[in-house]
C-alpha cells in the first residue's frame, strides 16, 4: 500500500507553524560530503558551490548563501540547480510548461452586498525564484483591507510557540522511536538520517508524523523551496498596517496533523523517507500545475500515492476535507464584513467536491474564477 509522500501534504496543506525547524546534523567525516550548485536566473556566471556539506540541507543553503554574496543588484534571484550528482528543475523550466494562453488562477472573487473576498490557493514553501507571483494576486491582495491566513505565526511568542511545538511533537515520557517503530522503518529511518549526519538520538524523542514534517522541511529546503517565499510571508510581510485575520488556531493545526493512531504515523513516516529521492519532480509539476490554473492536474499529483486503509483515509479526511469545513465557515463569515478580504490557503483546500470553493458554492456563495489576462 502507498501513502502519499508526506513532503507533499506538508508542502501543500500546512503554514510553516506545522513543519517546524529543520533536524539538526553533526558532521561525520567518515560519510560522503553533499554538494550543490546556486546559480542567478538570469546569469549562468552568476554561481555559488557547496562541495563539503554534512547534509543535502546545509549543502543547498550554503550554495545559495554564496550565490547571493556573488550577485549583484542586477542580478536575478540565485536558486539551486544541482544537489550532489542530479539537476534541479529551474523557474524558468517550470514556467516552460505553464501555458502563454490565458488561464485560470489559483485565484476566486466572491462578493455579497458590497463585500468582497479573493480566495487564493497558496504554497507555503517556494523559490525565490518564482517571483515575481501573477500580477493578479498581488493586485487582489492591493485592493484587500484585511488578510487572512491559516495561522499568523508572526504573531506569536516564539518560545511560547517553541514550548507548545515540543507539547504536541514530543512521544509520552518514557516511549521512543526506536521502541515504537516497525524494524523495517526504524532501519530505513537510520540509514537516511546517517546519510544527513542527524544522530538518532537527537530525534528519538519525536512522535513519528512529526519527524516526517522535520524531514520533509529539510528535503524541501535541500531542493530550494524555503518558508520564507512561501506565499503567506510574502503577502504578511507587506501587509503593512492592515489587519492579518486567522482561519484556524496554532492548537488546531497541531492537534489535527498529531491525530493518527501509531500505525499510520510509522507508515507516514516510512514512506517519506523512502520517497526522499524522488519527490523533486512531483513538487515541480505541483508547481506548473499551481501556475498553469490546472486545478485536476494539480489534485491527481496530490492523490497520487494515496493509501487506501480505513485508517490512513480517516487520517486524511482530518487533514484535508475537514479543516475545509470550518475554513468556508470563516470565509462565509468575511463576506459578512465591509471591504475587501484577501484570504491565502493551502492550495489543495480549493479542489476537488469537498474543497472550500464547493462548500461555498453550495452556501450559495459562488465565486468567479480569475484569468491570468484578467485586470483586478
């Protein structure tokens, strides 16, 4: 049975409050280092290496750092382009296969009584890169009074989020990962994280499905895709004054994402880490599905290596369907309020029968879909 690469639930369907940091490495000099390759987007010459790394991660954020010290102002965004021996799928090949035509956005306006709401499907994590985003986000977000994202975690205390973090990751005193984990995951689990210099003892402590969430951002991280371009810090980081609304609470995401039975947490976590190595170009075409508007592309790349257990679809239903629910609930509400809201959520909540553009729909409350040749 497969279950769905948990690097591209966490990329889709979770701010950056649910991914947590990164695991730490230790250098091991008896390991192969890891090399990686930045260069800028538009100047080949333009470059920054990593060729002594003790993770893929560290590998990839240091060619970036030192691409960025190479550039110059001119130069454009610097991106990874190989990590150790394979290539890295580029903005401008990505963009190669979003249609010139016009298209339909990631992007609704809905509006009741001279209220507005532009609903947009966001990445959490993205390249540099891929900016500039279509003109028509950031045109919805200019004419917006207000924001609303899944959880605002710039608004939190950072070692209270710290401290509710490890509540929630942390197994009961006394359990650890090399207690609980079937042998076959617990191997492969050992051999990739010696293969990142990350001691096992350093994450033993970590519930499984939260040690994927760590892994998955070290692997998104290690291909380029970094939180800080996710689309939700974009727009927070230039929302000024205006106020920044939340669909749901820190507690909510935490507990939901926690949720699975042991079972289901160690075959989450078994499939991440087999799926390491090959989930770069799903994530690129999940991207050329995001900016071609291709909302069954984009949804068949998500269901791709669904499970099909009662347990693991339960699971599922609680992190995609569900949180759907209570979302539209606060959407509707927005559209209650004078003005204009801008409201970023996973792009994945949009799709399909049950997403939050259907659940509206069904309230009566239909948008109309923006074309990337349409003025805001």
């Amino acid at each position: 049975m497969k279950l769905r690469s948990f690097a591209a639930a966490s990329f889709l369907l979770f701010g950056h409050v649910a991914l947590g940091d990164s695991v730490p490495s230790v250098p091991q000099p008896e390991l192969p280092t890891h090399t990686a390759v930045a260069s800028s987007v538009d100047d080949a010459s333009v470059s920054g290496t990593a060729s002594s790394e003790e993770s893929d991660q560290a590998a990839s954020l240091t060619a970036l750092q030192n691409c960025e010290h190479a550039r110059s102002p001119r130069s454009g965004a610097c991106e990874v382009t190989r990590l150790n021996d394979r290539p890295i799928t580029t903005a401008s090949d990505i963009r190669a296969r979003v249609p010139r035509t016009p298209h339909p956005l990631f992007l609704w306006r809905f509006e009741t009584r001279g209220s507005v709401v532009y609903l947009a499907g966001s990445i959490h994590v993205m390249k540099a890169s891929l900016f500039p985003l279509p003109a028509q986000l950031e045109s919805a977000f200019e004419h917006a009074q207000r924001i609303a994202v899944e959880v605002n975690t710039d608004a939190a205390d950072p070692e209270s989020m710290r401290q509710k973090f490890l509540d929630y990751a942390l197994l009961p005193s006394g359990q650890t990962l090399g207690t609980l984990l079937k042998p076959t995951t617990l191997a492969a689990l050992s051999e990739h994280l010696r293969a990142q210099s990350i001691p096992l003892a350093s994450v033993g402590a970590l519930k499984p499905v939260m040690l994927s969430t760590q892994l998955a951002v070290a692997r998104l991280s290690a291909l380029g895709y970094l939180p800080q371009f996710g689309l939700e810090q974009h727009f927070m980081g230039a929302a000024g004054a205006r106020p920044i609304l939340e669909l749901e609470t820190i507690d909510q995401q935490l507990a939901v994402l926690t949720s699975p039975p042991m079972s289901v947490q160690d075959e989450m976590l078994a499939e991440t880490v087999d799926q390491m190595d090959t989930i770069e170009p799903i994530i690129s075409a999940m991207i050329v599905a995001w900016l071609a508007g291709d909302e069954r592309e984009f949804r068949r790349l998500f269901d791709l290596e669904s499970g099909d257990s009662p347990e693991v679809q339960a699971f599922m239903r609680r992190l995609l369907e569900d949180r759907n629910v209570g979302m539209a609930d606060k959407i509707a509400g927005y559209l209650q309020m004078p003005g204009t809201t801008f409201v970023l959520v996973g792009a994945a909540h949009l799709t399909g029968p049950e997403g939050i553009v259907a659940l509206l729909a069904a309230r009566g409350l239909k948008g109309r879909r923006i074309n990337s040749n349409d003025t805001i």
